[in-house]
C-alpha cells in the first residue's frame, strides 16, 4: 500500500484551532493521552454550546454498527455550519469496512471522530487508505523514557511554569510513561506553586509527589557514575529501608540505558567534546553529554560491558530465571556492588 500521510498531533492541534477541520479523524495507538486531547479538543470547540444539542453525537464502539455511524455522519446539521461524532472504543466496532462507501464522499459539514485505544488498524486493509486520502490518520505512541523530561518541561512551560533538569528527571523516574497519570502529578505541582515564584524545584516534587529530594533514582544514577561509594550505599539502605520509594524494576531500565549509551559514547570520533558526544548519542544538548564524559573517565570499555551484561543477568534472576529465592532488594545491593567496584 502507499504511504500514509505524515501527521503529528501538534499539527492536528494547530489545524483544530485555525479551524481548519477534516471530515474524518482516526486516532489510534497505545497512548490514550494525545488520542483524548484531540477528541476533547474536538468536542469542546468546533461547535458552539447552544449549538451541541443537536449537532453533536457521542457513540461507542460495542453500541453501535458502522452502518449507524454512516447514518449519523450523513445527516446535515441543524441552524449550525457543522455537525460532529465522536465514536469512543471505535477498536470494537464490527464491519469497520462499512464506512468506506461513505468515505468516497464524505460531508464536509460532519467532523467524524473515531477513538481507537490499545491498538492500531492493520494498515494493509482498504479502509485506511479510503481514511487517508480524506482525513486525517493519526496514531497516538507511547512516549519513550528519554522524552519524559522535554515532556515534563514543554507542558509546564505552557502552563506559565518552569522546571530544572533535575526535577524533571526525578518525575521521569518516578512517575514512568504513563502521560495520564505524569499529567496529573504535574497539575499538582501547578497547583501547589505560588504566584509569585512558578518554579518546579526538588523540594517541591518531594512535598507534593512524594518523591524524595535525595533519595531518588536520579540521585542513585549521580552516585553510580561519580562512582561516588559511599552516597549510592546510603541511597540503597533508604530503598531497603522504604520499599515503596522503588523497586528494581524501575531502576534496572534506568541503568541499562545509562550503561548501553556510554559503551556507545566510547565510539564517538571526538569523544572528548560535550558537543559531539551530545550528537553522537542524539541527546537534547551538551548539558546531557556531561554524565557521559564522567562515566568514560571512571568506568573502562571492558567493565561497562561486564556491567551490562550484570545488568541482564540481575534482570533474569528478578523475575525468578535461576534464582530461587534471593530477594530483589539484595539482588539490587549486588549488582550496585559489582558496578562500584
């Protein structure tokens, strides 16, 4: 099949507000988050109040067939410019294929929305090319870890707030990819910031996240590549001592990634510039170069190798691979101890 068009929510988002509107939207993906914001984007602003009465349709997917949809979309609206449906969990709509007579001449006046979660529309089929060539396809995908922070710091900023590097790596730990759930911390934090100084700082993510200031995943990550003994001792007895704080499962990503991007920094040409190894590993800037110039003057080829493969043996044994009944906390004060000495 040919080549969907190439679409991303910001620009969805700037046609939506220059009015600019599609007869048929299909969001799709394993990110509920971009998919809500642009259905509720949808929902509260193409039509005015007193006109979603009888212009605006909510369905869902196990309620309705797609010829009733077709229906819908094919009804003119009343003392309005347009009509909009939404359908929510379109993923289980039946004979999907229906609506392709109605998308070889869609209304113009109707903004048909279809909610797709948990999943994608198998792209060979007929009717995402019938979608393409007159709406819009977007798919929602999950963020990756090493996005949070321009994430975290993107939203506030759009909120009137600023954030420093550390606090928003601290959240990233924390709070993972769940941007639901990530967006709802941050509106706790916009909340709790006065007027006068709208600043997200580590303290204020430990009084309101819960998240500690100095004992973090963070922190750990600092002390690992300082190779600093003594501060990632005192961060795993906080750990042992507070269970609820991590758990290896968080921090073993965490370290991975770390460990697999300085064994690719060794390649770089001119590893010895923020600036190139900054390029080298596509990070933000030379800012975030600076752990990986540390790590390559206390950490050899040969043992960041070591490690990661520690690292992939420590991750086997927590989900019970050969090893019995060694607990995941010492596991985790193991691997800590083989990577510092």
């Amino acid at each position: 099949m040919a080549e969907l068009k190439t679409v991303t929510y910001d620009g969805i988002m700037r046609d939506l507000k220059a009015r600019k509107y599609a007869p048929i939207y299909y969001l799709m993906g394993d990110e509920p988050y971009y998919i809500d914001k642009i259905a509720d984007y949808i929902a509260e602003n193409v039509l005015a109040d007193e006109e979603k009465d009888f212009n605006q349709t909510v369905f869902f997917g196990s309620d309705v067939t797609a010829a009733q949809i077709v229906d819908a979309a094919k009804r003119y609206p009343m003392m309005s410019e347009r009509q909009v449906v939404i359908v929510k969990e379109a993923q289980n709509i039946r004979n999907l294929d229906a609506l392709d007579a109605y998308l070889r001449n869609p209304l113009t006046s109707t903004v048909l929305v279809m909610c797709h979660k948990n999943g994608v529309l198998d792209k060979r089929k007929k009717i995402v090319s019938s979608i393409d060539k007159v709406g819009i396809i977007f798919e929602s995908k999950k963020l990756r870890e090493r996005d949070l922070p321009p994430f975290i710091e993107t939203y506030l900023r759009g909120r009137g707030a600023s954030i420093d590097p550390k606090s928003q790596q601290i959240i990233a730990d924390s709070i993972g990819t769940d941007l639901l759930r990530l967006v709802s911390e941050l509106e706790k934090l916009l909340i709790a910031m006065p007027e006068n100084d709208r600043r997200v700082t580590p303290a204020l993510v430990e009084q309101q996240i819960g998240v500690s200031k100095d004992f973090n995943s963070f922190e750990l990550r600092d002390a690992i590549v300082n190779r600093n003994i003594f501060k990632a001792n005192q961060i795993m007895k906080y750990f042992d001592e507070n269970p609820k704080a991590g758990s290896i499962y968080g921090f073993l990503p965490m370290l991975f990634n770390y460990f697999q991007n300085l064994l690719i920094a060794y390649y770089c040409p001119q590893k010895n510039s923020p600036e190139q190894v900054a390029k080298w590993l596509d990070l933000r800037n030379p800012w975030a170069a600076k752990d990986y110039m540390t790590g390559m003057r206390n950490y050899t080829g040969m043992k960041v190798m070591q490690i990661i493969s520690r690292i992939r043996e420590t991750d086997a044994k927590s989900k019970g691979l050969d090893n019995p009944n060694t607990p995941a906390g010492e596991l985790m004060k193991e691997l800590i101890f083989f990577i510092l000495h």
